[in-house]
C-alpha cells in the first residue's frame, strides 16, 4: 500500500526504455509519500498506469521536469480509477520533449499541477496532447500555459464532464498523427464549446474531425484555420453525429481544394452548409467516396457547395437529409468517381426533394424516335405495357398485375406491378397473392429458433470492464446478496435469486468478484477464485486450487457481483444440457430455415428484415430477463428504506466543516445498527464502511453525520476498524447511560471516524497530509 524504504531516494536516471519513474499495476498501493525527497529534473518519463488504490501523486512535489519514453511521452497518466488529482506534479515546469497523455483516470476532475507546463513534443503515435476516457473531468483550464504550435495532433475524447476546452487558449498550430489526423473531438457528450481553440491558425497538416459530442451548438474556434490534408483513410473533414450542433460556419477560412473527402453526417440540427462556401474541390476516401452528406434532418439547402466544381474522383452521396428540397449547389459537379461499391452517385431517402435540376450534368440522356404507329396490346397478368412501347415488361418473380395494364412510358412500372408480402404467393393466374402457409410457418418458426439461440447467448455473456481494466466477455453477472463464513461448509456467496450456474462432472469453475467493497474478495492477478455450485441461490467459494477457504469473517460483504468466465459460463449453465451445446444447434436451425426460404423464394430481403427484428429483439428479450434476475438485493432494498428515513428527518443534507459539529447522536447511531442488525451480524467497521455507509451517503458525497445530520461533539471515539459493530454499540451505550441521566444518555453525541469523515474526500479530511 506503501512505498516505505525509499524516502532517501533524491534522484533518479532512466532506463533504456527512457522511463525515469515508472508507477504501474499495483492494486493496493495508495500512496506514494515516500518519494518526497526526489527532486530535480527526471531524465526520462513519468509513466503512471493502472494503479486501483492511488489517491493522488503526494511524494513528488519536487520534480522540476521530465525527459522523454522511446515511445515519446514524457508524461503518461491512465487507468488509475481513485486518482483525483495532480497537484503534486505543480513544480514540473517548461517544455515536455514529448507528448503529455491523460487517459482513463475515471475520479479526476481537473489537471491542476500541469499549470506550469508551455510546451509539449509528440509521441511516435503522432500525438503531442490526449485527453481521453476520464469521465469526472470538468476542464482544462490547467493546460493555459501550453502555447505555440504543437508537432503533433491534439485528441480529446470520451470525456463525459468536459464541457469547454478552456485552457487551450495559447495553442497556435498543431501537427498530425499516424492516421494522419490533426485536431481529433469526439464522444465528450458534456462538450458545449470549442471557442478556446480559436488562435490555432493556417494550415493542418492531417484531417479535421468533429463527431459525437451531442451539445455541441458550433464550431466556433476553427474560424482560423485555412486549409486541410487529409487522414490515412483519405478524410479531410468530418463532422459527424453532433445532436446540436445548427452552425458550421466558423469553417468559412478553409479555402481551396481539400486533398481528402468531405463528410457532414448525422447532424439533425444543422439547416445549411455555411462554412463550406470556399471550398473548390474534394479528394476522395480509401473506400472511394468524395462527398457525404447523410442524415441531417434539417439541411434544406446545398447552396454552400456552388464552389465546388469539375470532376470529383470519388462517389457522391446524398442520402437521408429529410427537409432538403433541392440539390442547388452542385451545378459545378461535371462527374464523378465510383466508390468500393461502384457508386458513383447515391441520391436517395431525400423525402422533400422537389427537384434534381442541379445535377444535370450527370444524366445520360437519349433521344427517341417519334410518329411511329404501333396497335395497342393487352398484356397477361404479372406483364406492363409502357405506353406506345412495343412488348410487353415481366413485372418479376412474386410480383402481380391486371391483365392488360399500361402505365406511361416515363414510369419504371412500380405503380403497374405489385410484390406480394413474404407470407403470399402469386395466385394464377397472378393477379393477386394468396397466403403462404409454409413460407409464413417456415419463417416463423426459424425467428424462434434463432431468437432462441440469441436470447440464450446474450443472457449467459457480457461485455463488461467491470472484472477488468479492459473491455472482456464474461458469463452473465451474479448479484451477491451475501458472501459470509458457514462453519462446516466454508465460504458462501447468495444471490438474491437463482445464479442459473450447474454443477457439472463435479467440476469447481473459475469465479471473478468485484464492486464488493471488500479487497480481500476483489479478484486479480495476485488472487484467483474457484467456485462450486451448492444450490440455485448458493455457491461455494475456494482458493485457486479449488479448496475451501477458512478465513472467517475476512470475506464477508452484502454488495457486489460475481461472474465466470464466458465459455465456462456456458458450460455450467442450462438445466439439462449445456448452453453452449443448446445455443449453437437452435442457432444453426434458424439460420437453416432462412437459408431455405431464400433457396425456395428468393426472400433476401425478407430474411434481412427478420434477422434486424431478431437483432432488436433478442438483447430486449434478454435485458427483460436480465433485469428480472438482477433485482435489488435484501440489504439494497433495505438501504433504500433507510436513506428514505434519513431525507424525511434531514431532508437537504448540507456540507459542513470537518471538526467538532460532525458528530453523530447515540440514538442516531443505535437506530441505524438496530435496522441492520440483521446483515452486520458481529461483522466489523469495514463491513459496515463498505455495505452500509458509503452507500447511504453515495448519492450525496457527505459523511454519514451531514447526511443523517450532525451534532456539536460531546465524545470522540478511537476504536479499531476490525472490532465487531455490535461491540462498538454496546460500549457506546454503556458509556453513555454511565455518564449521562436515563432521559438524555440517548442525545448523546459521538464523533467517530467511520461516521464523521466524508468517506469519499478523506485527503481534505485528514488535512491533505498536513497536521
């Protein structure tokens, strides 16, 4: 938890791979104090990664600067998931070599301890600045000082909180990554404004992107930037799936022929494409596409693109822009190129379109020949006649029409034709459909198959990052309602209802645990869990050998989830036989049938819209499932009773000032062990920390005394963690009915840590290490 025996430590070199101080994967290390002699400039990176304990940076407050890894970061902070600040790093000063990277740190909402930092190099990804996937992050405001034009790309993403880049002010140009990208925004969903970029000015060297932050209104900030290259998938521009965003009109700087495509995408409020006016010409993607312009509800105008002009390598797309009413703008286009698809032009899901004038250059147009007298024919049914046309059409396969139906000759025979639905077939003569039992049953019954299979799979497997740093498949989650030492058994975990897991050849499986609240029961590389299946709502659980564990009291906890891994997942659960037996053989039969009824009927199409319905319906079918077996546990619902009582009898909890008026009345103490008696048992204070109190002050961020409401102190209590609840209370009791009359003993108030400190701000509590 500790560094202790290196406080001598002044100075530290570097490795070869150009680390100086390289803090990584340490599950419980909390602090790293004992540094704080280190002084001086590193002569190689500060690299500080995965670390699940570490509160904050303490120890290195006299640190003067940083060299640079071989992979060119000179300061690399992610995954380190109870770091909330960097405070300690405020003696870092001047330009970085290399590129400064904030990833993943899931508690820190600010970077204050960068403020001294004006420059930065880039890593050999091309980056010289990434903020990414820190979702508590409020702002940037601590990066001011950098200034000048960075040699690499500029990455923000995934930043839930973030909502401006203040603090960015100083950046005056940028550079690219690999892909070839220069300025990168995207998935920061708090995102409102981008104004603070606005002295970057010229040229970028790689593509712009803007995507997926939905509050973002405009691109106000860019309006300095003139010309664009393109990304390594041939992009210059992309501005994509921004919910609000009506403005781009700061892009009205970006002059010329763009070397890449052009792609304005998914944004419903943008009404025209100001911003765009300058541009002369595109390039094309690797996929062979030039201009996007797709799903923008409100764009009712191309005008913007007039500029634009002459040949566009790749293909052009218009597609799903549902209040456009023309395609002015695009008179200049004389042709185009096709895309992977063989696209050239995709005009199409336009539903106020009035007009296709504007693009009167693409049409091959033909002339006919006039004053020829032909006699009228009447042709069968499934067969159109274009008026003054000589033969007769076949309107297709599974397709019907009146006999002797003649349409004009500028119609394509949609109107004369009719298909029959997927559950019909043509009557005969085919004039009109008639159902289709086999098909109708055929179908049916191979949607169940397949729903089946999916249901199975997406209940039993999950994509989760909660049993690891990472993105991993594990078998369904198991709410814990309990894990506690039964003497002659070992071990037990209970759920809340059945974990659907099967013992199987008397097999135990491996078992990962997390959001228990208890580190002893968190899984990681240091300790592996097994587990056997004892009844539906229990399971024993073993060390790595697969032997019962004898450690009471040191696992118990009431929160958390347990899962095994995917295949074993598979393996234990179904009542019979194994899923992952059940699963692929229901699945390959629903695949069979629709198989067959494209071989019978042709129906790809129908087949695609069931497999869309099955896609939609098998994860709801599952979520409902899910959502039923992963109801509130006893002691959740009794949490939730018990904070309801606590907002009746202080119904705004308020901050308050650590110190004497933090302290908790003796009958607020009593009624809060008496409601979970039950659950705490002769558990101890950690027990009672974890299960009980953070989650009844989780919602607010208070200590337990600000929320069931504080008293001026009359007795500070010290006590250990590890003494049973039940032993706390009774002594508290006893002191109080030994000092105090029997109608005032119970108002009685006790400042004791676990219940006064603010459980989630103990660095300020505790004096930020200073006493």
């Amino acid at each position: 938890t500790t560094l202790d025996g290196l406080q001598g430590v002044e100075g530290i070199g570097k490795n070869r791979a150009g680390d100086s101080l390289t803090i990584m994967h340490n599950l419980v290390l909390s602090t790293i104090e004992a540094l704080s002699s280190t002084r001086g400039h590193f002569l190689g990176a500060l690299l500080v990664f995965n670390n699940a304990a570490l509160l904050s940076l303490q120890g290195l407050e006299g640190v003067t600067g940083v060299g640079s890894h071989n992979s060119g970061k000179s300061i690399w902070i992610s995954q380190n998931p109870m770091l909330k600040q960097l405070d300690a790093l405020s003696a870092v000063c001047g330009q970085l070599p290399g590129a400064l990277i904030i990833n993943a740190n899931p508690q820190l909402r600010s970077l204050r301890g960068l403020d001294c930092i004006d420059g930065l190099g880039v890593n050999t990804g091309g980056a010289s600045l990434q903020i990414m996937d820190n979702p508590s992050l409020l702002h940037l405001k601590s990066l001011s000082s950098i200034r000048g034009v960075l040699a690499g790309a500029l990455v923000i993403i995934k930043n839930d909180q973030l909502a401006s880049v203040s603090g960015l002010e100083n950046i005056t140009g940028l550079g690219g990554d690999l892909n070839g990208n220069s300025l990168y925004i995207r998935d920061n969903p708090a995102l409102e404004s981008i104004s603070a970029l606005s002295s970057i000015q010229g040229e970028l060297p790689g593509a712009l992107v803007i995507a997926g932050n939905t509050k973002l209104a405009s691109l106000q900030g860019l309006h300095g930037i003139k010309t664009l290259q393109k990304s390594t998938f041939g992009q210059s521009l992309y501005i994509s799936n921004n919910a609000e965003l009506s403005s781009i009109e700061s892009l009205s700087g970006v002059v010329g022929h763009l070397p890449g495509s052009v792609c304005i995408a998914g944004n419903p409020k943008l009404s025209s494409l100001r911003g765009l006016q300058h541009i002369s010409g595109v390039g094309r993607t690797s996929d062979g596409n030039s201009l996007d312009i797709q799903d923008n509800d409100a764009l009712w105008d191309l005008a913007d693109l007039s500029n634009i002009s002459g040949v566009l390598p790749g293909a052009l797309n218009i597609v799903g822009n549902s209040a456009l009413k023309s395609l002015r703008g695009l008179e200049g286009i004389e042709s185009v190129g096709s895309n992977t698809l063989g696209h050239r032009a995709n005009i199409r899901g336009n539903p106020s379109l009035q007009s296709l004038e504007a693009i009167s250059m693409l049409w091959n147009t033909s002339l006919r020949e006039e004053g020829l007298m032909v006699q009228e024919l009447v042709c069968n049914a499934a067969w159109y006649q274009r008026q003054d046309a000589l033969t007769c059409d076949y309107c297709g396969d599974n397709f019907v029409t009146n006999r002797g139906s003649v349409i004009p000759e500028d119609n394509l025979g949609s109107s004369a034709c009719t298909q029959c639905p997927f559950w019909t077939t043509p009557n005969d003569p085919p004039d009109a459909c008639g159902v289709d039992i086999g098909v109708l049953l055929g179908l049916t019954s191979s949607f169940c198959f397949l729903i089946a299979g999916c249901v199975q799979l997406t209940m039993n497997l999950q994509l989760t990052r909660s049993f690891s740093s990472h993105l991993k498949v594990m078998g369904r989650s198991i709410q814990i309602s309990d894990i506690s030492y039964e003497r002659g058994v070992g071990i037990v975990i209970t759920s809340p209802v059945s974990h659907g897991l099967r013992q199987r050849w008397g097999r135990s499986f491996p078992i990962e645990l997390c959001n228990t609240g208890n580190p002893s029961v968190s899984t990681s590389n240091k300790m592996k869990l097994r587990g056997r299946v004892l009844s539906q709502e229990r399971l024993e659980l073993l060390d790595a050998n697969g032997n019962s564990l004898e450690h009471e009291g040191k696992f118990d906890t009431s929160m958390g989830e347990a899962a095994v891994p995917a295949c074993r997942s598979l393996f234990h659960s179904g009542r019979y036989v194994p899923i992952i037996v059940t699963m692929p053989l229901l699945t390959l039969a629903g695949f069979t049938g629709f198989a067959a009824l494209i071989g019978v009927r042709e129906e790809q199409d129908i087949v695609i819209v069931a497999l869309a319905c099955m896609a939609f319906a098998a994860p709801a079918i599952a979520a409902r499932l899910n959502k039923w077996r992963m109801q509130p546990t006893p002691l959740r619902r009794k949490l939730d009773l018990y904070h309801r009582r606590l907002l009746e009898q202080n119904p705004i909890p308020q901050a308050c000032e650590p110190g004497p008026g933090r302290a908790v009345r003796l009958t607020q103490i009593l009624d809060m062990y008496d409601f979970f008696k039950g659950f705490i048992q002769q558990r101890n204070m950690h027990y009672l920390d974890a299960n009980v109190i953070r989650v009844l002050t989780s919602y607010h961020r208070l200590s337990y005394a600000e929320v069931a409401g504080p008293a001026l102190v009359d007795w500070f209590v010290s006590h250990c963690w590890l003494h049973p609840v039940a032993g706390t209370c009774s002594a508290l009791e006893k002191h109080a009915r030994g000092v105090a009359s029997s109608t005032q003993w119970r108002d009685l108030a006790y400042w004791i840590c676990t219940l006064s400190n603010n459980q989630y701000d103990l660095p300020r509590e505790l004096g930020n290490g200073s006493w």
